[in-house]
C-alpha cells in the first residue's frame, strides 16, 4: 500500500503548486521514494513535480480517463514508492463545468481514498480562517480533510490568531509557511514558465520550496496522516493496447513492448520496430507519459528530439508526435531551422501518421505570428488576447491515424492562439461544448488539433496510430 496526501486549497493561487512540490522535495530529500501526481490536465506543474522527485510526474483526469482508470493510473505510476502525493486543481471542490464533481480535487480524495491537506492562503484574514475550514471539511462528509497548511503569514502574531481560531475546528494545522519570494516561481500568459525553460532557476526555486516546507510543517504529522490511507484494491493499469472495439471495427491486437525499451533522446540504438519521433525540448514539453508507454506498448521505437536545436528527424522515423507547448515563445528560433521543417514537411507528403495537438498544430502551420513554420497546413496562426480553456467531448470527423469517423474521445483545450482557418476540408473533430463547432485538420496521414487528449482513456488511438506507421 502506498502512503498518499491530496494536496488541495479553497481556491486557484493559495500556494497548492508551492506547497505541493516542497513536500514532494523535502520527503525525497529524506530518503523516500516518492510518486508526484497532478489532477487534471495542466502539463506544467508535472515538470516542476518531477524535478522534486526524480520520477515522471504523472496526471490524474477523471473527466478524460474516466473515474474508474483513476486508481489503476495512480497505482501504475505509484509502483514502488513510499509516498504519493497529489497536488489538486482550482478549488476543492471545483471540476468540469456543469458536471457536478466530476473531475474535481474533491472527486479525486473519493476515488484515491486518500486524506486532504488544505492549502489556506491566510494573508488577508485571522479568526475567519476558523469557518472557512469548518466549511471546506464539513460540505461533503465523503471528503476527509485531515490537516490545514497555513500559507503566507505575516508575523508570530498572525499565526498565532490564526492557530487560536483553528484550534475549535477540529482540523490540525500541519504547517505554517511565511511570506517568501525565493519560492515563487515566474508566470506568464497559461501559468507557470515551465522547467524546460528555466532549469537553473528552476532547480533553485525547488530547493527553496523544500526548504521553507522543511522549517514550518510537520513532516511526521503529514506522513502519519499519509499513511492513515486505507488500502485501494485497484491492479496497477498496464500500457497495453490489446483488441478493443470502437466505431471502426476492432483494432488488431499489437505485440507488447521488449523489455528494456526505453525512449531515448538519441544515440546507438538497435531498431526493433517503427521509429515515432516525439518533439520535446523548451518549445514543447507538453506530454503525457502514459503516451509514450502505449506507443512502445504498440511495437514503436520511440525517440525525442528539440525542434529548437535538431536539423533533421530521429533516423528510421515513420511517425511523428508533436505535443503541446509554447512555440509562440520561441517563433523566430523554430523557423530559423529551416532544415528540420522542411524534413517534417516531407514526412507529411510522404503520408506518415503524424499527430498534433495546439502547439504542434501550430507548428505545422504555414506560419505563426508571421514567422514560417513547416507549411504542412494552409493556416496562419498568431497569438490573441482571447483564453481558450476547457474540457471537450469530441467526435471524429473523418477517419485519421488516429480514430475513425464517428469514434468519440474526451479532451482539453487550453491555449491563447487562433488559427484560421480552424478547420480544414476535413476536420478533426466535432466538439459539443461549449458551443458546437468543427475544429483541426486531417490530411493524409496527419491529423492536427488544438485539442488535447489522454491515450490511457482511448489506448486504441495509440495502437492505429503505429498500425500506420508499418
């Protein structure tokens, strides 16, 4: 049984992200192995988790996985570990919109059966912090909130009015974190700058996060109170693709992955099966691990490469991944290597599978804020004052590489760019909300969208997508 802490807050910005990845490095700091896991579908803080801990920080998305993948998603990723701690989304007891609890920190307590740990931003009150507590752990009895971080106080004074007040709650407080600038960590215009951007600094702002976590909580309290967590009785889920129905037909069952397959980001390597090239670098480091376990699952060779520093593609490739990320950041950089757009260019015409989500619809674009990218598709894309941000349930439009006409897949939009036209002849997909519209573009073998999806909810995507690439 893996000992586990959901690290939630009252609302966005009470310091779930600070608090979280502090804790994350202050128990690995001590010896053991944690598993850092984030709900919901921001790519961001993952980066951030996985510098705390040394292993892959990995998501947990009811609303794209499905409620029932949750616990074998977390026991995959916690195999082995001493301690999982989870960092919430938005508040509490916030999910998809209109959907009651679905997707939200609340659900996610239910589901991993795991004890919460309430981030409180206590600048602004005392004695209030006492029914805002008492709120939070008594809306939904299902929901144990079993400690409070008090974050951001002021003085000895302060915290001690606030401990005073907290003291009728019947909730502890686990901690009590001051005002410090070293933690904070830059934002920009869709949250955190990412790790890949700032490694130094990054690394930096981890140790002072560790640091402030170590010199105000309590450490034992908080992994008692971990291991308080009753066991899950869930089996570990295991990327394997296998024969499974869907609007198309079955999909033909693919071999398992050899053993000692890893990504590589280059090197010797001995092929033993068809090359999927996956962008990543500082321009694009959104991804899901599960992605990557599923495409070697498949039979693929999977292997990264920058696009910010590499002219061609990995050797041998006959698929490409090009995730999500912030191309608009570094638009000059990724037109200057002429030599590399013009390779996926050809690997386009050739009709190789290739996938694309935001940024890497981005990138096959003719051009982005007037800068040319690949030329792949007749769009234009810049960026906009205007947030995109939410989930979507989505349906095939037209048979791809990766799902065929009809086939329905749930998934995440979150960028501020336009492209126009936003479709193509033949869209991706047909989306339902919030507002019905046909988005993205199929072409040949490329299949390009702003929305993001999570294969370990359709694994069979994973499995067309290198039938396609043989």
């Amino acid at each position: 049984m893996v000992a586990r802490l959901v690290i939630a807050a009252p609302s966005s910005g009470a310091g779930k992200t600070t608090v979280a990845t502090g804790l994350m490095a202050a128990f690995a700091g001590r010896g053991l192995a944690v598993s850092p896991h984030k709900v919901g579908p921001d790519y961001i803080d993952p980066g951030y988790h996985a510098l705390a801990t040394g292993r892959p920080g990995r998501n947990l998305d009811a609303y794209m996985c499905g409620t029932g993948l949750i616990a074998p998603l977390f026991e995959h990723g916690a195999r082995g570990c001493d301690l999982a701690v989870v960092e919430g989304v938005m508040g509490l007891y916030d999910g998809a919109a209109d959907q009651g609890e679905l997707a939200s920190t609340a659900q996610m307590s239910k589901l991993l059966k795991a004890p919460v740990v309430l981030v409180v931003d206590a600048s602004s009150q005392s004695r209030s912090v006492a029914a805002l507590v008492h709120g939070f752990a008594s809306w939904d009895p299902e929901v144990r909130i079993g400690g409070v971080i008090l974050n951001k106080v002021a003085t000895d004074r302060h915290e001690h009015l606030l401990r005073e007040a907290l003291g009728e709650s019947g909730v502890p407080v686990l901690g009590v974190l001051r005002r410090a600038p070293a933690v904070a960590t830059p934002s920009r215009h869709l949250g955190l700058v990412p790790v890949a951007e700032r490694q130094a600094a990054a690394v930096e702002a981890v140790a002072a996060q560790a640091e402030q976590v170590l010199a105000g909580c309590d450490l034992e309290g908080l992994l008692a109170l971990a291991r308080s967590a009753p066991e899950l009785h869930a089996e570990p889920w295991v990327p394997e693709v296998g024969e499974r129905l869907h609007a198309g037909g079955p999909v033909v069952p693919t071999r398992p992955a050899p053993a000692g397959r890893m990504p590589t980001t280059g090197g010797a390597r001995t092929t033993t099966g068809p090359v999927v090239a996956v962008a990543g670098g500082a321009a694009f480091t959104f991804s899901y691990a599960e992605h990557a376990e599923l495409l070697t699952a498949a039979g693929a060779e999977v292997v990264t490469f920058d696009p910010l520093r590499d002219e061609s593609l990995p050797e041998g490739t006959r698929g490409l991944v090009i995730g999500g990320g912030f191309p608009e950041m570094y638009g000059e950089q990724l037109s200057a290597n002429e030599p590399l757009r013009k390779a996926v260019a050809a690997l386009a015409a050739s009709g190789a599978p290739i996938a694309a989500e935001c940024a890497g619809l981005l990138y096959l674009a003719r051009s982005l804020d007037g800068n040319p990218m690949c030329g792949v598709l007749d769009a234009d894309a810049r960026m906009s004052e205007r947030l995109t941000l939410g989930y979507r349930d989505a349906v095939a439009v037209n048979d791809s590489v990766l799902a065929p006409a009809g086939a329905r897949m749930r998934g995440h939009e979150f960028h501020r760019t336009v492209i126009e036209p936003g479709a193509g002849a033949r869209a991706a997909w047909g989306l339902r909300q919030p507002e019905r519209r046909v988005e993205g573009f199929v072409q040949g073998g490329v299949h390009a969208s702003y929305v993001h999806t999570h294969w370990a909810g359709s694994p069979e995507a994973a499995a067309r997508f290198v039938e396609h690439c043989t």
